[in-house]
C-alpha cells in the first residue's frame, strides 16, 4: 500500500513565486544601475 506524497499548499507556491519574482527584479535593477540605492548621483 503506498503513502500518498505530500502535496504543497497553494500559499507556499504563491509565497515563493512572489519572492523569486522579486529577486529576480531586484537583481536587474542592481545590474542595470538604476532604481534603489544607486550611488550615481
């Protein structure tokens, strides 16, 4: 008899979609020198 595997909650996939997304964002911004904190006046 086998276990069925445990699924993940949709609000864990929704979480963790947010927080790549934001990432991801976050890591262009830096890379193209523009947005938050930049040191170029």
């Amino acid at each position: 008899m086998r276990t069925p595997e445990p699924r993940t909650p949709r609000w864990v996939k929704t979480f963790i979609t947010a927080a790549v997304i934001l990432v991801v964002a976050f890591a262009i911004l830096h890379l193209t020198g523009g947005g938050m904190g930049s040191h170029t006046p």
